[in-house]
C-alpha cells in the first residue's frame, strides 16, 4: 500500500534530456518527509528543486529571522498588510501541523537536509510570496479585499482536531487555496495569482534547473497544474511584474477626492455656509468615528487611536497619505515592540489572542484596521452628505 501510495506521489518528465522526477507532498504529513527523504537519497540527483522562495526559504534556514524585523519600514513601504496576511497563513499552517506533531514545511527542510547529504545544488522554484500576496491584492476591490482580510482572520480559530485522512485531502489542494477555499470559491480572480500563476512559474523553474537528473519537490495541488503548462512556454519576468494601478484606478485615486471636495463647494454654493459647515462636520465625524473605530478593534494605544481620528478626514482627501500607516507609526512609538516580542513571535501567531497581544502583529493590526474603517467611514459619509443638498 505505502509502494502504490508513494508511486502515486511521484511523477517523472522529460525535458530537453533532463529526467526531472516531481515529488506531490502535503505539507503536513509525515509520509511526505519520509518520501523525500528515500528519494533524494535512492536517486542522487544533480539538482533539488523545492517550493520555497528566498525569503520563505531565509524563515527556514534562519530562525532568528523575525528578530532583524524592521516595524516601522514594513509601515512606510506600505507593507503590512502584506506581512500581515503572511503571518496568518504560517499560523495556519504550524498548527495544522503541530496538530500532526509534524514541522511546518518539514518536507521541505528534508529536501534541503537531503541535498546536502548527497552533494546535490538546491535551486528555489517558487515566486516570492510577497508578490503572489502582491498581485493578488491588487487584483480585488475594496470589498473583495475585506472579504479576504476577515476570511484570513476568521481562519485563526478554523483549526480544531485533523486527521492523517485530512491531510490526504489537503493533498489535492495548494495550502493557500485551502486556507482560503471559501472565499475562492466567490473570487475567481484569487485562484489565477495564487494556483495557476505559480503552476506557471513553478514549471518553468523546474524545467530550467541546472543538472541532468533533478528532483522536485512541491505541493501537491501544483502537480496537474505543473504537468499541464510543462510543455508551454512561460514569461517568468512577467509573472514577477507588479503591475502599477491601471489609468482607471490611477484616476479614481484622484477624482474621488476632489468630487468630495467639489461636493462640499456645491454645498456652500447652493444651500450656503451652513449647509456646506454642515456637510464639512459630518464628513469630520464619521471618517473620524470610522477610524477610531478601526484603531480600537485592533487595541491600539490611545495616542493612535487619537491620530487616526484627527488625520482620516485629512487622509481621505489624499490619495498618498493614509490614516492606518500614520496610526501605525505612533504604535510602533509609544507600543515599541521589545526583543521579546520578536522572539514570542512564532508561538504568538498560533492563536487570535496571541496576534493582539504581540506588539509586532499589533501594530499591523492597527494599519490594516485603521485604513479599513477609514474606507468605510468614507463610503458611509458621501451619502450623507448628499442628503443635505
């Protein structure tokens, strides 16, 4: 039974004389590791693929990583979300292994392991995660991306008791997709960036690998999708490219603003000071209200969450300035994150408490919630002021 189980798991392709022998894990199982383990060792090959980029690769092989985090330039270079949502889908992933007593990727870190011992080069296969999570983002709306931002935090408390039969289901599946099959499954455009993207990619940095006989080892949800573009060509450099907004957002940027403003200017025009005073104040108080609000959810100190209220309705009529990035600075002053919660890190991601308890992911919080509630004071204050005219 392990010999057609493990025959199933295993897949050879040819490719310009090379014999590339693709190994489909699951992330979380055992008979994974050990699969990898015979078959890096029974086949010594000249190179080892596996499903890891520079910096998932950099978390693995140095464990101190978290300690050399800089808070407040993820901030200033508009990346929080972005660590955010990395954050949560590595705490998904250790407790679904820790579920198992089984490492996080250890099939992967048995690859490493494994090609050192045979004198094999390690060649990395997957797209940095920072621009799947890029380009993802980039491809949903406001309110796709809080459907996705809740659905990641809802998964938190998702993990109860798995067994060896789920982790043969999670088989079928990227671990990506399955943390967020309920959302992809109404958002389409989610499965292009974060499955069938990286089919591509993964393909075609599997076949361009150096060596002659080549092992690879990845998920196995990439495998059919691998062995379909396998043949195909792929443009890596544009599966690397972040595309800027288009001419349309790039416009809305700008032209939602100065409507609010040309709103506010028929206001005074056409029902005078008071009405435009009026329609000023309530713009005022629900961007403000709003962005407290979103500050409060995610515990901030009471500087931040003052910051967030006096600059939202300030922010909101500035496409480069945004309320959750000036919040999350004056967290990351007054909450400075010490060595120990660099250090608590790993363990505090496992559980909902534990992210807002954690000044790191804390200050995170309050970016992400701030810019959310200041987005929803914005599209809840224009009706209301239009009901003035």
């Amino acid at each position: 039974m392990d010999d057609q189980r493990n025959h199933e798991m295993c897949h050879t392709l040819e490719y310009e004389g090379k014999t590339i022998t693709l190994i489909g894990t699951a992330h979380v199982s055992r008979e994974s590791v050990d699969l990898v383990q015979q078959v890096i060792t029974d086949t010594r090959p000249d190179t080892v693929c596996v499903e890891l980029c520079e910096s998932r690769a950099q978390t693995i092989r140095q464990k101190q990583r978290w300690q050399e985090m800089d808070i407040v330039r993820v901030i200033k270079e508009k990346k929080a979300f972005l660590l955010l949502s990395n954050l949560i889908l590595s705490s998904f992933q250790r407790r679904v292994a820790d579920q198992l007593d089984v490492a996080p990727g250890e099939e992967m870190i048995q690859a490493l392991t494994s090609a050192e011992e045979v004198g094999a080069a390690v060649h990395l296969a997957d797209r940095d995660i920072r621009i799947t999570l890029s380009r993802t983002w980039r491809n949903l709306g406001l309110w796709a991306k809080t459907k996705l931002l809740m659905q990641l935090i809802l998964s938190l408390g998702n993990v109860e008791e798995i067994t060896k039969e789920d982790v043969e289901k999670m088989k079928e599946k990227d671990m990506l997709a399955s943390i967020l099959e309920e959302v992809g499954a109404s958002m389409p455009q989610l499965r292009d960036t974060l499955i069938d993207e990286r089919d591509q990619y993964l393909a075609e940095k599997i076949r361009s690998a150096p060596g002659k006989t080549i092992v690879a080892v990845v998920g196995a949800g990439h495998v059919p999708g691998i062995q379909k573009y396998w043949d195909q060509p792929v443009d890596l450099a544009a599966l690397e490219t972040i595309l800027p907004p288009g001419p349309l957002a790039r416009s809305l940027k700008w032209l939602i603003p100065a409507a609010i403003v040309l709103l506010i200017g028929y206001g005074f025009f056409q029902g005078g000071a008071m009405v435009g005073g009026d329609m000023i104040l309530r713009w005022v108080l629900v961007t403000s209200i709003m962005a407290g609000l979103g500050a409060l959810s995610a515990l901030a100190h009471p500087l931040s969450i003052l910051s967030a209220m006096g600059v939202a309705p300030v922010t909101t009529l500035h496409p480069l300035l945004a309320a959750g990035w000036i919040a999350g600075l004056v967290e990351a002053i007054y909450k400075k994150p010490r060595v120990m919660d660099f250090e608590r890190l790993p363990t505090d991601i496992l559980s909902v408490k534990g992210f807002w308890r954690n000044k790191v992911t804390r200050i995170l919080l309050v970016v992400v919630f701030t810019n959310l509630g200041t987005s929803i004071g914005t599209f809840v204050a224009i009706p209301m002021m239009v009901k003035y005219l």
